[in-house]
C-alpha cells in the first residue's frame, strides 16, 4: 500500500509540474503575441527629425497629458523621478529626455514603439500599467514616432531613474506576466465604417493617448478595468477622487448637452452647464486646452455618442434633524455668501449647488474634498482668473465638514445620501 500511495504521489507532483510547465509556456507565448523583431539602439549620428515631426510630437504629448506623470514638481520637463502612488506601492515615472544613459538617448523608434504597443522596455523587462500601454497600445505608429521626435529633441538631463518601491508580490516580473496574460492584448485602433470621421477620431484620442479610462473606470483588485462601460466611472486609486461616469446623466454625461458647451469646458474649464475640479482640472491644465478645435470637436461627438446608462435612483434617508441644524449654521457662515442662501450661486463665478450633479453623485469622495482642500478651476486662455474655493478642513472637523456635505446633498430638491463622520475620515486617509 506504501508503495502505491508513494507511486500516486509521484503521478500527482509530475501532473502539477506538467500543469505548470503548460501555464508558464501559455503566459509566455500571451506575453509576446505580436511582437516583431526590434532595431536595437539609436544609429550615432542619427539625423535630426524635422520640424514638423518635432511639433507633432510635441502636440500628441499634450494630448497624451506626458508631463503629469514625467515631469516632477520643480524638475525638468520630462525628467522623469515624479512619484506615482498605486494601492500596489510607490512607482517612479522614468527620465524621457534623451540623455544616453539615463534618458531616451540610447532608444530606437522602434524600441520606442514596442514599450508604446507592447508594454516593454528597452531591455525587454515587462513595465508595469501604471504607464498606461493598455490605452497606449491604440496609438498609431506615425503617432509613436512623432512622440519619439519630440522626445529626443528635448534638452537632455542626466536624472538616474529611480526604482518601483513595491510590495511583494507585485514587484516579480513574473507576477506582471501574469497579470498581462489575463489582461492586456496589444491592439491598434481600427476605423468604425459607419460612424463619422469626427467619431473615429474621437474614439481614438479618448480610448488611445488621451487614456480616459485610466480614471474614468471601476478597477479589480489588480488594477485591471472591471466595468464592463469602460467609462462608466470609478474611484481614482490613491487619491480618493470620484471620475464620475461620462455615459450617465446623472453623473457626467453629455449626451444632451449643446456641443460647443462640451467643447468649452475641454477648452476652458468652464461651461454654463458645469466646471472642472480636482485631478480634471489638471488635465485641462496641462493638456485639453491646447487641443485644435478639430479635436476638441472630435472628442465632443464621440462623448456625445455614448451609450446611455442610468442606474436606479438613490433610497436616500433623510439625515437626523440635528446634523441638517448643524450643517445649515455651517453654510450659512461659510458658504451663502457664494453660493446664495438657496444654493442658487452666481453666473459664471460661483456654481449653483442646487440641482448640481457633482453634489449629488451617490460617491461623496469628491463633495467632500472640495470642502476640505477647496476647489480651484485651472487657469486657461478662456478662463484666465478663475474662481476657487479655499479649504476648510484646518477650521473644520469630521462631524462638522460630513453635517455640511450633507445639508447641501439634501437641500434645495438635491437628494443624495448623508454623509457620515467615517465617510470624511475615509477620504482623508490619502
């Protein structure tokens, strides 16, 4: 009997090292699919890309908001060394300058192409999808060698990049392989026959370089996109902020909203109908607002053409009459004198609060985030002195700042639930 049992054990441990051997070779061969051989390295004395290539690249990197992740607070443009939190650890945006050994210097476009598409570096390590290259891949190769243009035509800077620091096991390339098997296919954006140019172009810039989903999206918990409506809204991982879903009226849907409004909020950060906080308005900051009006326009009527999607009214209870007293005395010292008595605010200056979708998604992240860091439009062409609202947090605290969170979410008609002391801390925590 001994014998036998030691003869099935033998038989079970061969079948798992076949079984692991067959799921290695699978994630290998799904971590490679289309892949072509690479030019290694840059030609010395390579020629200079010309101007308009150069100026091309330098716009598609505004498309593509670069210098959010590349460029570090007092740092030079594109040098890399910009810390990215993630809930997996701390990763650090490389040097894109092309300085020879710690920048661009030493790529090939086509070396440039691959991590683009493919999702790898120059030396074949597999980067992590912080880089978004799941949005990245869409981009055409035209596209991906302007970029590469504009890159090396940068003032180079020596900066040593700095390594990921990340918990265990996300640091393994072989956990990153994984994790690519499962999600992430190289594709190239392909032309609807029976939608408008302007759509087509549209669906490239958002679904590609302008990598909405990154924020506009619901993840799993390994950062991969888990709603099926890619932009149907999700918490912004690490900053606790809500990117409200671009398909539903009830949160940032434009379906019906007049075009050129559209338009002008990409452009200015402001439109009649809304305006722009928090992490959007760094991107229309640093990147829509430079954006041609071909493209903005482009952008307006693929956004405008979204499918649909409403989920039920919120059951909302009422909040306890003593935190709408607290939170009524609370507005009317801090907030009425903008916003008015009714939270009707002023014109093109203070936004109403009554009857404002941003006030009432049934996320609270960002209602609260306002009221405790402010809220401040960017500065734009078309919007050149913006209006913001200071911070409130240094003379407020939990209770105080959830009881005036929820006296605006449940005033004037608006009707979204009350916020809790714990909700405040939970959006505090990062």
């Amino acid at each position: 009997m001994r014998a036998s049992l030691m003869k099935k054990l033998g038989q079970g441990a061969a079948m798992a090292a076949l079984i692991a051997v067959v799921v290695g070779v699978l994630v290998l061969l799904l971590n490679i699919r289309g892949e072509a051989p690479v030019q290694q390295g840059r030609a010395v004395g390579a020629p200079r890309p010309d101007a308009a290539l150069v100026a091309r690249g330098a716009y598609l990197a505004k498309v593509g908001d670069c210098a959010a992740c590349h460029t570090a607070r007092g740092g030079f443009d594109m040098a890399g060394g910009k810390a990215v939190p993630t809930p997996f650890g701390t990763m650090y945006a490389p040097n894109l300058t092309p300085e020879r050994e710690t920048g661009l210097g030493n790529w090939s476009s086509d070396e440039f192409w691959r991590a683009m598409h493919h999702g790898r570096s120059k030396d074949g390590r597999l980067l992590y999808p912080a880089f978004p290259y799941p949005n990245y891949t869409y981009v055409s190769r035209p596209d991906s060698d302007a970029l590469y243009a504009y890159f090396l035509s940068l003032p180079p800077v020596k900066q040593a990049n700095r390594p990921h620091d990340l918990r265990f096991p996300y640091k393994l390339q072989a956990s990153l392989a994984v994790w690519r098997a499962l999600y992430f296919k190289p594709a190239l954006h392909e032309d609807d026959p029976r939608r408008s140019s302007d759509w087509n172009r549209g669906h490239y810039l958002v679904r590609g370089l302008g990598h909405c989903v990154a924020c506009h999206a619901s993840r799993n918990e390994l950062g991969a996109i888990s709603n099926d409506l890619e932009l149907g809204g999700g918490l912004i991982p690490m900053q606790n902020w809500y990117a409200p879903s671009l398909a539903s009226d009830r949160e940032a849907g434009v379906q019906q909203w007049p075009r050129d409004e559209v338009v002008k909020l990409l452009q200015t950060g402001v439109a009649s109908r809304g305006a722009v906080l928090g992490p959007m308005a760094e991107v229309v900051y640093r990147s829509t607002q430079y954006l041609i009006a071909d493209d903005l326009r482009a952008i307006a009527v693929y956004l405008q053409a979204l499918p649909r999607q409403e989920a039920a009214p919120d059951e909302v209870e009422s909040a306890p009459q003593a935190v709408m007293q607290v939170g009524r005395r609370i507005y009317g010292d801090r907030c009425a004198s903008c916003h008015g008595e009714q939270g009707e605010g002023v014109a093109g200056i203070y936004p109403a609060l009554a009857g404002n979708r941003a006030v009432t998604l049934h996320a609270a992240y960002n209602v609260v985030k306002v009221i405790s860091h402010g809220g401040f439009q960017p500065t734009t062409a078309g919007n050149p002195r913006p209006f913001g609202m200071p911070p409130f947090s240094q003379d407020l605290n939990g209770e105080e700042i959830a009881a005036v969170s929820t006296y605006i979410r449940q005033s004037w008609g608006n009707h979204a639930p009350a916020v809790r002391p714990l909700d405040v801390l939970h959006v505090h925590e990062f």
